[in-house]
C-alpha cells in the first residue's frame, strides 16, 4: 500500500513516516509539504517522492494519505484528498471551526472514503487496559473522572491563533475527552473553563482547568495545560482518576518507564518502554484500509470534542457554564 | 517562661495533642478537660492532677492558651466557653458542624479579644508545610495551575463536603497564594453496593493573581490520600502520599501488613502544629494562617457549595481582610 503525507507541520509526521517505513505492507511512496525544503528533506530521509504539487500528488499512485498540516490547513487538505478518493487520516484537532469539520466529513461521506482521526492515546496499553478493568465491573460505576493531559510548550505555529485554533486547550482537551467519550459512550453536557498565559510569553492560552458535566452526570475535570517545566524528564503525561461506587481506579500512562540521570547532557530523563502509541495508531490505520472497515476513529468523533473545545473557549471568554452545542452532519 | 495550656478533647485527639503539648519544652500542661469517656484516655500520671471535669473547675487566667480538640459538631460550644477565659484557643478547623455556627463563634473571639488559631494538618504536614514556603519564596516563579487533592474514608451522616472537608485544604491555598476571585464547584455521590456512601468533590478556584487551582476532594473507600503538584513559570512542586511511603513490607503469612501511612516522623505534624503556635502565643511571630485567611478561606467554601448547587460559577466580593 502506497502512503501519502500530506505536510510535515506537525512533530508527529516524523513518527507516522517511521512505522509506514517499517509496517511489512506499506510503503511511504510520496510527500507534500506548503514547506519545500522540509518537504525534501523528509522525503530524502523516508525514500518518499517529493511533489511540489499537491494535485499532482493525489493524482500519483498513492493509496491513502496521512494529513499532518497545521490544523487551520486540515479541511483544505482532507477535502482535496477525499476528492481524491483517498482514504485519509487527519491529525488532531479535526478541524478549528465546526463548520470546516462537518465539511470535512462530509466530503468522505459523498466520495465513500474513510476519514479518521489521529487520537493515539486510546492506543496506549495502560489506557486500553484501565478501559478493559471499567467494563469488567472493577470499580462498579464511574461517577467522576479527573484527568491531565499535560506538556512542554510546543512553539512554532502551535501558539499562531490563525494557524492552531488556539493554544494549549486546543491541543490537549481533545485527547483526553475522546477517551472518555470512547470508555463511557457519553457525551459532555455542560462546559466551564478557566484559561491563562501563566507559564510562557505566547499569545495564546498555556494553562486550563475545565470541568465538563456529562450527558450521564458524571463529573469530568480536565487539565490540558503546557505545564511541564524545562527540566520535567519527559515531553508530556496523561494521568487519569476514575472513581466508581466500588473502589478507583489511577491510570498514569506514561509511567511504564526507566529514569536515565545523564551526566553526559546534565539531564534527567524518562526512557518509555511500553509499545507506542503511534505505532499501534498507524497499524490501525493500515488496517482499516485494507479491510475497508469502519475507522476506529471517526470524522464524528473529531467533531464532537471539537464542539466541546469551542464551549470551553465560550466558558471562559464569559466567565459561566456553556452547554454543549451538537452539529448534525 | 513556660506557656500555660489547658486541653479540652475527646478519645484520640485528647491523646493526640496531649502528647504533642507535652513533647514542647516551651508549654506546660496545666489542665486537662476530657469530653467523653476519661477511663478511654490514657492521661500519664504526672498529670493526672491536672483534670477537670468540668470548665468551672479550671481556673480562667491561669491558661495562656486553650486547645480545644473535639469532634466537629462539640467544637463550636467549646470554642465559644473556653473564649469567656480570654486566652488564646487553638482549635482544628472548621470551627463548627456548619458556616454559620463557625462564623458565630469567630464574633464571640473577636468581640472578647481573644486570639482563636486555626489547626490545619495540611498547614503543618511537612511536605504542604515546606511546598508553601517554597513557594513563598518564589520557587516556582509566578503559580500557573496549581493541584490538590485529599482522600479519606467517609465520614458518615450528612456534611457539606466542601465546609467540613475542603476547609483545611481552602485555608492552606489562601495563606499560600492569596485572595480567591471566582469558585466553580461540583458535586456528586452515590451508594457502593454494600451501602457505603462515595461522595466526590471538585472545585476551580481563581485566584486574583491569575493561578488556577483545582481541588479535587474524595470520600471514599479506607485509605488517606493526599498530593499537590504545584506548577508555575520557574518550576513545578510535586507530591504525592501514595509515592512517598518509604516503607513496603510483605509477609509470608496471615494477610499481610499495609503500611498505613507516608508520614513517618518523630516530630508529629500536631507537635510542629504546635510549635508554631507556641512562637505565635509566646513571642509574638505572625501565624501562618492568620484569622483573615480562616475567613476567606470559609467564603471559598461557601461559594463552592453554592456553585455546585447552581451549576455556575460563583464571584467572591471583597478577598482578604473584608
């Protein structure tokens, strides 16, 4: 199977671009970026063609693309590849406005291909594995849930408004929702956040808590902040707190790990050893085109924690509970 | 000179100040008011000519400060007899079973002149203690999204989580990172299969500053819990009970032995508790809760509970000192 990468924006290409490399049937055949000199680079690096020409690439020999724009360029590129009929995974956030989501979608829906989206912390084996301890009844039902999502400052045009959506609430409320969406079957009800620039000079929001009121009553508190300081061990964690009527669950999904104290660097770091993330991710993705199966992530789940993403940002601006607004498609 | 203390208190906190009063070389124990069962005390006998069984049979003037130490819906009615002596009163917050109880009684201290000190075991627990002076200090730089959280078994009956639970962890916010501006507070429980009560807490608090703080305060299952991590410009603070328990013992036999705590110390958080208001009492130092914390710290609690109530949320007027 023939891959296409549709950017190299975001940091995640370069891992998309390494499990395509090693899955034993794909191969990363072609590479567009806005950015050329990045775009050739990559492709160097890959054995990718590179085009400068995104037309010409959807035109090419390529079987589905992976979109890794900035996330303000997602609909432009998701729209054109499903024209394309290209199966497609589009990073995260699907979109920055609703209205560019549900065009999205419905561009897959109208030219019959799958559309799914780049949320890999349901791939995490700590997460799957506190997903298959709920379901088994272990803490009885789940009345609340805290959760963080937090990481280093990203740069570049994470914190451009006009390329992003915004800042860190944009980035990281949406990795952890989904999940909670995916365990529970439950959608947010009412939003309130309250957002700040407290940790960096950048024009858009670093810090959040949101506290999210499920349809089912659960009470959902959310902390997507770009917290972690310079000297933090590793880039970013993902800790959730389920609580249930018979016992809690904690699941830090990042702490499957060994410390290395490096003198060499003058640094203390986290060295991961469980199964990552975005490998799974993209064996899913593969496999969901060969098959020709349902994505496991769909447009629909990207459209749903986005309007969610956008009632927090209302929350905040207005300083009160916002209820949650859901789009047909 | 030595500071004169009277100790009104029930069963394990009686036992439980007592030995903090008298490990203190600048205090001594000059009376004992046990509230309940005296035969379940174990008062040393060095001091057993101290006790009294009823307030009129200590002396008002001979104390220099009053430790009232009983459950919550007693500490109220203790706080406001032992306030007609006019010494000083530590007493464990809140003050009182409800706001208005506590607020009553903050008046009469006020009105009688009378110094009333807040215990708070999260101001004295070694790590909360040194993470407020840290920050204090400016470790952190400029706090951004702050984190606590507290567990313990419930307490039964029906209680405002926030007024009851909250409170300490409140207070220790304010005399660490300041006025309070805006409180979002949700709640939720329900009944565990064998008819156990879980109640669960969250509240955001705005800080005037621009902090976040997020509180999460949990009533359920055996074990006590508690973590903060503390996030700001320059640097983060964390901690977490669960993590630093320096001790893990396995046994071969029987079902095993869970130790029960992370605090293992030979000054207990009560004794430093104690200390500090010692200094305060005998040589004048600012406490580190003052009364105009307490205060704010109780409005915070208000809010929370109204917040969670109305689903919004709630200004708090005036901060600090109002």
């Amino acid at each position: 199977m023939n891959i296409g990468i549709i950017s190299f924006a975001h940091m995640h290409a370069h891992a998309y671009a390494e499990y395509v490399v090693k899955h034993p049937e794909a191969k990363l055949a072609a590479i567009w970026d806005a950015d050329e000199t990045r775009g050739m680079e990559a492709a160097k690096q890959y054995g990718a063609t590179f085009y400068a020409n995104l037309e010409a690439m959807l035109q090419a020999d390529v079987d589905a693309v992976i979109v890794c724009s900035e996330n303000a360029h997602h609909k432009e590129h998701v729209v054109q590849a499903a024209n394309h009929h290209k199966p497609i995974l589009c990073e995260k956030p699907i979109a920055t406005e609703i209205d560019d989501a549900i065009e999205m979608i419905q561009a897959c829906e109208q030219n019959n291909v799958p559309l799914q989206i780049a949320y890999p912390v349901r791939f995490l084996p700590a997460i799957q594995e506190a997903k298959t301890m709920i379901e088994a009844d272990e803490i009885g039902e789940v009345i609340a849930i805290n959760a963080t999502n937090n990481g280093k400052m990203p740069g570049g045009w994470f914190v451009e408004k006009e390329l992003s959506g915004g800042g860190s609430a944009t980035d990281h409320i949406v990795h952890l929702l989904d999940v909670l969406r995916w365990i529970f079957r439950d959608e947010a009800h009412r939003v309130h956040a309250e957002y700040d620039t407290r940790f960096h000079d950048i024009n858009v929001e670093d810090s959040g808590i949101v506290q999210i009121e499920m349809e089912s009553g659960k009470v959902v508190s959310i902390d997507p902040s770009w917290s972690r300081p310079d000297t933090f061990p590793t880039w970013a964690t993902v800790t959730m707190k389920f609580i249930g009527t018979e016992g809690s669950l904690y699941v830090n999904a990042f702490k499957q790990k060994s410390v290395y104290y490096n003198d060499r660097d003058g640094k203390v770091e986290d060295q991961p050893w469980t199964d990552d993330m975005n490998e799974s991710l993209i064996h899913d993705f593969i496999d969901c085109v060969q098959t020709g199966r349902k994505p496991f992530i769909s447009g629909e789940d990207g459209l749903r924690t986005l309007e969610v993403v956008k009632a927090a940002y209302q929350s905040d601006d207005e300083k009160r509970t916002v209820s949650v607004v859901r789009h047909e498609e | 000179m030595l500071l004169n203390v009277v100790i009104i208190g029930s069963n394990d906190e009686l036992q439980q100040h007592l030995d903090a009063w008298v490990a203190n070389k600048h205090a001594e124990v000059v009376g004992i008011l046990p509230v309940g069962d005296k035969d379940k005390m174990h008062i040393p006998k060095y001091l057993e000519s101290v006790i009294a069984s009823s307030m009129e049979e200590l002396t008002p003037g001979k104390a220099d400060v009053i430790d009232v130490c009983v459950p919550v819906q007693e500490r109220s009615d203790w706080v406001k007899k032992a306030a007609s002596f006019g010494s000083s009163i530590i007493c464990p917050l809140p003050f009182g079973k409800t706001q208005d109880e506590e607020r009553t009684v903050i008046e009469i201290c006020w009105e009688k002149g009378v110094s009333l000190y807040a215990g708070n075991s999260f101001q004295f627990a070694p790590a909360f203690e040194g993470a407020h002076k840290h920050v204090k200090d400016g470790a952190i730089g400029k706090p951004g999204v702050i984190h606590l959280s507290s567990k313990e078994a419930h307490p039964g009956g029906d209680n405002d989580i926030f007024a009851l639970f909250g409170i300490e962890l409140f207070a220790w916010v304010v005399a660490t990172f300041g006025e309070v501006v805006r409180v979002t507070g949700k709640h939720t429980q329900t009944t565990s299969k064998s008819g156990v009560p879980v109640e669960y807490a969250v509240t955001t608090l705005r800080m005037a500053d621009g902090a976040i703080v997020h509180i999460e305060l949990m009533w359920s299952g055996k074990s006590i819990e508690s973590s903060f991590e503390l996030a700001g410009s320059e640097g983060m603070l964390h901690y977490d009970s669960r993590e630093s328990d320096p001790i893990h013992v396995e046994t071969f036999t029987g079902s095993g032995h869970v130790h029960e705590t992370d605090m293992v110390l030979n000054k207990s958080v009560l004794a430093r508790e104690v200390e500090h208001y010692v200094a305060c009492i005998r040589y004048g130092a600012t406490p580190i809760l003052t009364g105009d914390d307490v205060v704010h710290a109780m409005d915070v609690a208000r809010a929370a509970s109204v917040s969670a109530e109305m689903g919004e949320p709630v200004a708090i007027e005036g901060g600090v000192g109002q």
